[in-house]
C-alpha cells in the first residue's frame, strides 16, 4: 500500500433503501461488484488529479464510487463525493498550516476562486446535499470520539513483508457503531458539557462573567456555548441527516503511518473521552480537565510532526 497524506475519517455507511432512485439501484450493482476499492483509493487518486498538469483543485466531475459495508445482512454505503468534499475543504484554506507561499504554488488562486464560484452555482441547485464523509489531517478530533465505545475498537496488526509479497499491510484502527448508539452517545455528551458549565457558572459567577465579557459574548450566549458544546452540536446536527440504521465509522487511515504500531495498540482514545464525560457528569471538574488535556496533548504531538523535516 502506498503512504499517502495523514488523514483520519468519519464515514456514515446508509442502507441502501435511504437512496432514492435511480442512485439506489447504482449502488446495489456496485456493492455486487467483486474489485471494490479500498480505502485508501480515494485518496490516491485525489493525489493524482492535484500532481497532473495543470493541477485540478476540483475534480471536474462527481464520483461514481462509495464504501461499501454489510450491517445485519443489509448493504449500507458511503458515497465518496469527492467533488463536493474538494469543494468544501477549499472553505477550511484558511485554517490550513502552511505558509501562503506553499499554498499558491499547490492550489493556484485564480483556480480556487473558479472552484468557489463553480460550487456556488452548484449550490444554488443543489441546496440540500451533503457528505458522507468527513476528514480530519495529521489528528483526530476529540468530538468524533464521543461517538463511539471503548469495546467497539477494532485493532489490527501489521502484516509483515514477505519475500515476494510486496510491501505488506500497515496496522489500522477503526471504530463502528449504529448511527441510534452515536447520536445518543453525542446527546449524552452535550448535556454533560452543558450541565458542568452551568454548574461552574453557578458556583463562580462572578468569574465566568468577567471572562464572558472580555471576550466580548453576547448577553444572550450562556457558559455552556464553549467550544467543546459546539463541536458536538455541529457532529450531532450531521448525524441527524442520515437514515436511523446507518453505520458510523472512524477510521485513522493514514494516521497509522505517522503513529507507531505499538502506539497504536496502545490507544484507547474514545476510552478517555468517555472516562472524561463521565467525571464531568460526576461533578470531577479537577478528573475531567486532567484527561481532557492528556488527550489533546497527545493528539496534539502527532499534529505538529506535520511541521518535521
């Protein structure tokens, strides 16, 4: 498998009775196909659309192609829709870390602004669509954790190179769980979140509200607003577009490149997310506050190797 960029996802896997036709009756036949692209297809060739010359920003088409999992015995897929994901990341440039300069040279201003223009127009048609996929570069953000059990882990070794056999296959780490457990697992989290801000604005009013103030909140914003609430209603708001009985799955895809296969093994994030939620709900700010920020720490080192020479 060829190393590609560090980036995790979180894909939601419809049955595919979600589809309306004539695209329900397109993935039926394609899920019966017997060369399915794996999952690091997408990206590969996502790659090759930006080194070609003259590089595309936006592929000038959408994607046929999707995941595809068996839940329950009922086919589910994941749509790619690369192109409207390409068009959606080029509103996050200005939250890339790399220098103008870089940017410019990978992705041309003239062809970015007639990428955003173009998805404009789309837009206006097509008001309603939305991704299957989200993605996340050099990190996994803690919110998608909140999704998922410590039990619904899914580890796997390395396969070791062989004589003759090609490069081998890196570790992976996954996790899956019904879209019903992943929403109540997301409202669950909120209301602790929210619960806990309330608690300690209630026992430190005076405090919170000059620190409200000077970061110039609205009258109306409450504590509990923080970031963390937020990227949970955000992660939340998402799922709710999808059928009940889908299939919602991290995976840490080309992170295991950046991540020792010992560390890998070795971590239970979604474990410390929900150890942290739970101090919250039990009233443990101190607990909470200490995972929290060995969490961030952690991910946070494996972000700043995208800076490494």
């Amino acid at each position: 498998m060829s190393k590609v960029p560090y980036a995790a996802y979180l894909r939601v896997y419809e049955p595919l009775g979600a589809f309306p036709e004539p695209e329900r009756s397109h993935w039926a036949r394609y899920a019966e196909r017997g060369d399915l692209p794996g999952p690091q297809e997408e990206l590969r060739r996502s790659i090759r659309e930006l080194i070609a010359v003259p590089g595309r920003v936006v592929p000038p088409k959408e994607s046929a192609d999707a995941f595809v999992a068996v839940v329950d015995g009922v086919v589910c897929v994941c749509p790619w829709r690369t192109r409207l994901r390409s068009w959606e990341a080029l509103g996050e440039v200005g939250h890339w870390l790399m220098p103008q300069s870089v940017l410019d040279e990978a992705l041309p201003p003239q062809a970015r602004e007639r990428a955003v223009e173009e998805y404009g127009r789309w837009r206006e048609r097509n008001p309603d669509a939305r991704p299957w996929i989200r993605s996340a570069l050099w990190h996994v953000p803690v919110r998608w954790f909140a999704l998922f059990a410590d039990e619904e882990r899914e580890f796997t070794a390395a396969e070791p190179v062989g004589e003759g056999l090609g490069e081998g296959r890196p570790a992976a780490l996954r996790y899956r769980t019904p879209m019903v457990r992943a929403r109540q697992r997301v409202a669950r989290g909120l209301r602790t979140v929210r619960d806990a801000a309330r608690q300690a604005a209630a026992e430190a009013p005076s405090e919170v509200g000059a620190q409200e103030e000077e970061r110039g909140a609205s009258p109306g914003r409450g504590p509990e607003d923080g970031p963390l609430a937020a990227a949970l209603t955000d992660v939340g708001r998402w799922l709710e577009e999808f059928h009940p009985r889908s299939l919602v799955e991290l995976d840490y895809g080309g992170l295991v490149y950046t991540i020792t296969e010992e560390q890998l093994a070795a971590d239970r994030s979604a474990a410390e997310v929900a150890a942290g939620l739970s101090a919250l709900a039990e009233g443990d700010l101190e607990r909470a506050g200490r995972l929290y920020e060995e969490l961030t720490e952690r991910w946070m080192t494996v972000r700043e190797r995208q800076f490494a020479n």
